[in-house]
C-alpha cells in the first residue's frame, strides 16, 4: 500500500500555490518597500535586494525572505536600511498593507472553486497554511470563493508559528482529526515542504508556480508537479 492509500487531509499554501506568485506580489513588494521607505525612493532597490527580490530581472529569488518568509522578517531586513521605525509599527503598516492588498491583486494558477470543489469531492479535509497574515489568507479564500471548501486555514500570525516550521500543519492535523501521515502538504517552497517534514506528513508535493525551481525543490519534495492543476491525477496514480 502507497503513502498516498492512507491520505483524508491536504495542507496547501498560499502564494505560489493557489497564486502565481510573481505576477501576485513583485508589485506589491515595490509598493510596500516604497512605504516603508517614507519619502527616499533611493532606498527602494537595496531594501527589495535585501529581501531577496531580484531588481534587475523583477523576480523574487527562492528561498528568500520575499519568496517564503514572513513580516517579521522583512521587517527586521528592513530596519537596517530606513530609519524613523519602530518595530511593532512596522509590522503593523505591511501587515495592514498585505492584507489590503494581498486579496486584491492575487492572480490564481487554475479555476479555484473548481479545483476545490472536486478536492472535497474526492473526500479531503483542505487547509491552507500562510506566512502571509490570517486576516489576508481570509479575505483571499472569500474573495476567489473557495472558503466553504476550506476546513482550516492559518497565517505566520495565527499562534501556530511560522513556516518552517511545523505548527501549521499540526494544527491543520489537530482541526480535521487527522494524524499527520494521513496529510499531504503542497507547497511552491522549501519552506512549504520543510513544515511538512518536520511535521511528519505522509506526502509532501512542490509545485513550480511560486519561486522555485524543480531542482529547489526536489530534495524536500516527495514528487514535483507543474502546479496544483496536476495534483489529482498524481494521487490517483499513486493510489493505483
């Protein structure tokens, strides 16, 4: 019998996975740099570079702060190029930021209500698992109307901790019932992967929609797919 024969709960992240992750957040990273800038647009580049966004080519670098982190390491990145902040302030603006922007200016990699639908068509409790905030990974499952399919969702914020490490899936696992080799965690990062790991689930699977790529992923990945699109056919296949 095949890891995937015991499988009743995936686990997906966010950005990269359900979203393209470029198209979704390099903008939305100039913007929040230029925020946090306050008045010196000379800072913009050496800020986005020190968070791994790549300004001569406008792409987010795998395993950066932008590509998998969460706010509270892009701010402390930050602090050490602006001046005038407070810490917790400056949480507080990119978090409000993101989560005005997050759901506003997402762009999903396939037909989300579909895909979603047939997921818990084929009897799987579905999470989602952010470094994004809660508040935003909310207001995006409404947004795209996925929400009623979903059983648990969780940003770097929702007191399981954050990416990579395993509080997210565990707490998925706690909300659904499930022991962790009965879930699958889906992921465009290391970061994805290595919270599935170390959490113990049964599969973990990358995909190439985020930052990534297939030799990024590979070493933490039990299988890499093109993107989510293809996820039901490799757990039929699996289970075959």
């Amino acid at each position: 019998m095949s890891a995937a024969d015991g499988l009743r709960g995936v686990l997906f992240d966010k950005d990269g996975t359900l979203f393209e992750y470029h198209g979704t957040w390099a903008p939305i990273l100039v913007e929040a740099a230029g925020a946090a800038a306050r008045g010196q647009p000379a800072l913009v580049p050496e800020m986005l570079e020190a968070i791994g966004y790549d300004t001569s080519c406008d792409r987010i670098r795998p395993g950066s702060i932008a590509g998998g982190g969460d706010t509270f390491g892009l701010v402390d990145a930050w602090l050490t190029i602006v001046d005038g902040w407070e810490r917790a302030a400056l949480i507080a603006e990119m978090d409000a930021l993101f989560t005005r922007l997050g759901p506003e200016r997402s762009l999903p990699v396939t037909d989300l209500p579909t895909f979603f639908a047939d997921m818990k068509g084929r009897s799987f409790a579905l999470g989602i698992a952010t470094n994004d905030t809660e508040a935003s990974a909310r207001a995006t499952l409404t947004r795209f109307g996925i929400e009623p399919f979903v059983d648990f969702s969780a940003g770097y914020n929702s007191g399981h901790g954050a990416k990579p490490g395993p509080g997210m899936a565990l707490a998925f696992c706690a909300a659904t019932g499930l022991a962790p080799h009965q879930i699958a965690v889906v992921g465009d990062n290391s970061h994805d992967l290595e919270m599935g790991r170390s959490a113990g689930a049964g599969l973990n699977v990358g995909v190439l929609t985020g930052t990534s790529a297939h030799e990024d992923l590979a070493p933490f990945a039990d299988h890499v797919i093109e993107s989510i699109v293809a996820l039901p056919a490799l757990l039929d296949g699996l289970r075959g």
